[in-house]
C-alpha cells in the first residue's frame, strides 16, 4: 500500500514538474523551426563570399545586413505563389533579364533566391558578368526556406 502510494505521488510530482516547465509560453508546435527568417534571429557577422552557396539559417542572417535587396528570380507566377517577405521579382528567363541587372546598383548586396537554387546561380553567373559581384544565393530554394520557417507573403 505504502509502495503504490509513493508511486503515485512521485507520478503527481513528475507531472507538477513537467507541466511547470512551459508555465507562460505561447502554446505552439513542440518543433517549431526558427532557423530562416528575415526578421528574426542573428544577423551575419560577415558578408558572404561574392557568389556563395548558402542555407536557409545563412541567408536568413546574410539578408539582414543593411541595404540587402532580396531577389527572387522565379517567374511572375511563382513570386504571385508565394514569396520572400520584401522580395523584388526579376524573372532570371526572361528575355529583357540581363538589360534589367544592368540597371541594378552595383553597391548594394543581392540576395538571390528561386525555387530549387538552378535558377538562382544562373542569375548569379550573368550578375556578375554585369558588375555585380557583392551577390549570394539560397543553394537549394525557397522550399528549403518554408521547411526551416522562413515567412512567406504573397500579393
């Protein structure tokens, strides 16, 4: 008798101590990723290597840095889908792509981005053909982005 009550009293106590750790948190998924966001999370300590491949926790915090332009390079229907947040739209297949980037401001840092990260280092490549060297891309896309969650807007 006095074995199942201290059984249940230690049971009582177990669950007192666990439910008391998450006392005053928002109540949320157990594995909510906080690894890419535009907003929060830690910024880059450094700017990417001009050209660089990188993941979404990297972008997230290379695209933090004062004056970044985030471009997404996917086609006028696949930025309507969904997009980064602040994200301006310059279709990589485009006839009229290469005119456009050389309008772009060669002294501000790009961060690039398309659905699987093809497009992005194309973009990259004719980018820096142009001028434009201070330029990094998400490697594999904004799928990753939305699996790391990373905010998404649409129009």
């Amino acid at each position: 008798m006095i074995r199942r009550l201290s059984t249940a009293l230690l049971t009582v106590l177990a669950v007192l101590i666990l439910s008391s750790c998450n006392a005053g948190e928002e109540p949320g998924p157990a594995l909510e990723p906080r690894g890419a966001s535009a907003t929060d999370g830690p910024t880059a300590t450094a700017a990417p290597a001009p050209g660089a491949t990188l993941d979404a926790s990297q972008f997230a915090a290379a695209l933090k840095a004062p004056g970044t332009v985030i471009l997404d390079v996917r086609t006028a229907a696949e930025f309507a889908e969904g997009h980064l947040p602040g994200a301006a739209n310059l279709d990589v297949q485009s006839p009229d792509f290469a005119e456009a980037v050389r309008d772009l401001d060669p002294s501000v840092p790009y961060a690039v981005y398309c659905r699987s990260g093809n497009r992005s280092q194309a973009a990259l490549q004719l980018m820096a053909a142009a001028g434009l060297t201070d330029a990094y891309h998400l490697g594999s896309g904004i799928g990753t982005w939305e699996r790391a969650g990373g905010e998404i807007a649409t129009p």
